[in-house]
C-alpha cells in the first residue's frame, strides 16, 4: 500500500510539473492551484487472525472403514467387505446385492478377472488415492462367478517381496 502511495505521489508531482508547466507554470505558486497535501504514514497495523485449516488423510481412520466379511460366510449382509484377507473365501448373496472388493496398496493390483456370469465387477476411481484398490461386485444373475487377481508388490526387493495372487468364489442364489 506504501508503494502504492508513493507512486501515485511521484505521479501527481510528475503531473504538476510537467504537465501544469506547459500552461504556463506560474500555477504552481497559487494557492488555489496547488495540489492538496498527501500523507504518506501508515496506517496502523491490524492483527491477522489465523484460521485452522483442517488435516485430512487419504486413508479414512480404521473405525470408519466398513466391516470386513468372513471367508465361508453365507450372509453378505454380515459385511459387505471382500479383502486379501478372504483370499479362497466363498460369498453368497441374491441378484441385486452388492459385496466391495478391497485390496492393499501394498500391492498394485492387475484388474480382475471374472470367469462366469453371474456378476459384474466395477471398478472404483477416486480422485485421490485412499489407499486401496476397490470394485464394486453386483451379482446379477443366479450362478457362481470366480473372481481372481494378481498384485505386484510395492517394494525394492522383489524376491522379499513376491507378487501375490488372490481369488473370491462368489455364488448368486436365484
């Protein structure tokens, strides 16, 4: 603002004397022409108030996230969860039920394949990474589908860390 007020300052000066010296420049000595006095003090300085700005994770806190489901178990209902964790597991449900697929960064993940038709795997796009892969199985038809995966370890070393298979059988009574 200071710099601001200089300029226009430097500005006006500039203005009356050259351009008020071509009228004559007799001008600048009345006292009915003269430019008014400007201040050039600061005015005084007002205390900045700090607004918090809230932290946020990628990854939703561990009692948030949605309950995971047993391997074997036969009530989707009981949690819609499939992971890593399930790997062999069996799921069953009705057609116009939904199970999310889940697994760890800790790998990355080849898209899976779905062998029968007895449902659709979708995929989840987040605009940021939550720290998982996720698909949404919607069993649409009565049958079983097998749902398989490989992952490929997000490490240096890949003989400490092998890639990873993992496989969901996914049976949709009618």
């Amino acid at each position: 603002m200071i710099r601001h007020r200089r300029t226009l300052i430097v500005s006006l000066v500039a203005f009356a004397v050259f351009g008020l010296g071509a009228c004559g420049g007799d001008d600048l000595a009345d006292p009915e022409t003269s430019l008014p006095e400007v201040s050039t003090t600061t005015p005084p300085a007002t205390p900045s108030t700090t607004v918090p700005i809230p932290v946020t994770s990628d990854v939703p806190p561990e009692d948030t996230m949605p309950p995971t489901s047993d391997p074997g178990t036969d009530d989707p209902g009981a949690g819609n969860m499939v992971t890593e964790a399930e790997d062999g597991g069996t799921f069953t449900g009705s057609p116009g039920e939904e199970l999310m697929l889940q697994l760890s960064s800790e790998w990355a993940w080849e898209e899976p394949v779905v062998e029968g038709g007895a449902v659709v795997l979708t995929p989840v796009n987040y605009l940021m990474d939550p720290g998982y892969f996720e698909w949404i199985i919607e069993m649409v038809d009565p049958g079983t589908a097998e749902i398989a995966t490989t992952g490929t370890p997000n490490c240096d070393d890949p003989t400490a860390c092998p890639d990873r298979t993992v496989g969901f059988t996914i049976v949709v009574e009618g």
